[in-house]
C-alpha cells in the first residue's frame, strides 16, 4: 500500500513538472511573435492583400520559432494588422504545420486535419 502511495505522490510531481514547463513556454514566444508580425514576416500575414509567399529569411525564422505558441497569443489588437489565416498557412508553408485541434488569434480559427486556405 505505502509503495501505491509512493508511485501516485511520483506521477503527481512529473505531472506538475511537464505542465508547468508549457505555461512557461508561452512567456518564451512574445519577442518571437513581435519580430514575426512586424518586421521579419510581415508581408506574408499582413491582413490586406492576397497572401505573399514567405521569404527565405523569414522561412528560416518560422522553423526556429514556436508557431503554436505563436499563434495562442495572437490577440484583437494583432488582427487589425494581422491575419490569423495568412498565420496559418505560414507555417504551413514552411513545415511548421499547427497540431489538429490549435487555437489561432482571438476568434477562434481551429485547426482541421485538412489544411484548406480561404482569402
């Protein structure tokens, strides 16, 4: 019974560890989120116009960076400049596909298992 016990208090302390090292890991992606809006991919998801290829320096970015995180903190005020579907397909376009199931911006753009892009 004590060895149960002992296993259940170990499961528990992993569990806080992995989940707590992903809430940390959004606080990691703001600065990266920044210099991809604004500067680095900012023709490829600017909200006007049809969407522009991304360039190889910010393709070498996309692959570096968290695209998930990147796009849970897309919030209301990114998206009068941002498209959160352009966001999408970026990563896409540049093999960092979001998982099946991920938040993107504040209106709830979802991923599918099938990537389909509307302008």
């Amino acid at each position: 019974m004590a060895n149960i016990k002992f296993l259940l208090v170990v499961f528990a302390l992993v569990f806080v560890m992995f989940t707590s090292h992903q809430a940390w890991s959004e606080q990691d992606c703001h600065e990266d989120k920044e210099k991809l809006l604004i500067t680095i991919c900012w023709d490829t998801v600017k909200i006007d116009g049809a969407y522009v290829p991304p360039t190889n320096f910010c393709n070498h970015f996309v692959e570096k960076v968290d695209m998930a995180c990147v796009c849970r903190l897309l919030n209301p005020a990114d998206e009068v400049t941002t498209s959160a579907v352009k966001l999408v397909h970026l990563a896409h376009d540049c093999g960092k596909a979001l998982p099946v199931g991920s938040k993107c911006g504040s209106k709830y753009l979802y991923i599918r298992a099938i990537f389909v892009y509307h302008q």
